[in-house]
C-alpha cells in the first residue's frame, strides 16, 4: 500500500515535470521515457533529447554554396544549438526551484546506425 501511495503521489509531480519539458518536447522532439510501474519503485523520469547536428557542408543538395552560403548555414545550426543548450538548462533550473533535493543525472547516447546523438536527463527523488 505505501508503494501504491508513493506512485499516486509522484503522478502530480510527473505531470508537472511533463510541463516543465512540453517546449522541448514539442520543439525538439524530445520523448519522455516511461518506466513500467513495477519497475518505477522511486521517483523518477526520463527524457530523451535529439542533439542538434552542426555538421555543414559546403555542397546543399549538389549544389556548391559560396563562403557566405556556408558561413550563415553554420552560424544559424550553431544557434539552434545554443537555444537547445539553454532551453534544456532553463528547464533543470525549474526543477531544482520546485523540488531542492532532486538528483539529475545525464547521458550522450549515440545510435550507431544514424549517428544520431540523444541528451538522455534522468531525474530522481523529485517527490516535494
């Protein structure tokens, strides 16, 4: 029965937590990763973040660009990149504002068939 109180509790608090990301998730396409009950023994939440790409090419789409093609491309993918970077730090600020003794961890995952990267934010004991 404690267990059962503990998860019904922590639903609020993921409710809030799924607030607190809808930008990114929306966004970013950014997923949270959900946890089958059973094993969610804790509070906990997990998203997983798509990490801009800033590789640049001086060829788009078989078509050679000149210096300046390639300069603004780099620059606009470099400040895709900076708002990713400070949505997601805007975003672990309000945690740490509503839940103070919150644990959040990090991890770059690569999937090696894509090369896609993936900021994965885990986040632990948020119960108020």
């Amino acid at each position: 029965m404690r267990y059962l109180k503990k998860y019904n509790e922590s639903k609020d608090d993921i409710v809030y937590l799924h607030q607190i990301f809808a930008d990114l998730i929306e966004d970013y396409g950014a997923k949270h990763v959900k946890i089958p009950p059973q094993y969610n023994t804790h509070s906990y939440y997990e998203i997983s973040i798509p990490e801009i790409s800033i590789k640049n090419s001086p060829r788009e789409n078989g078509v050679s660009r000149n210096l300046d093609e390639y300069l603004d491309s780099y620059i606009e993918k470099t400040e895709k990149v900076v708002k990713l970077c400070n949505e997601i730090k805007s975003c672990i600020n309000r945690i740490r504002d509503s839940f103070p003794n919150v644990k959040i961890e990090y991890s770059v995952i690569v999937n090696s068939d894509t090369n896609r990267r993936d900021i994965r934010l885990e986040i632990y004991d948020f119960d108020k």
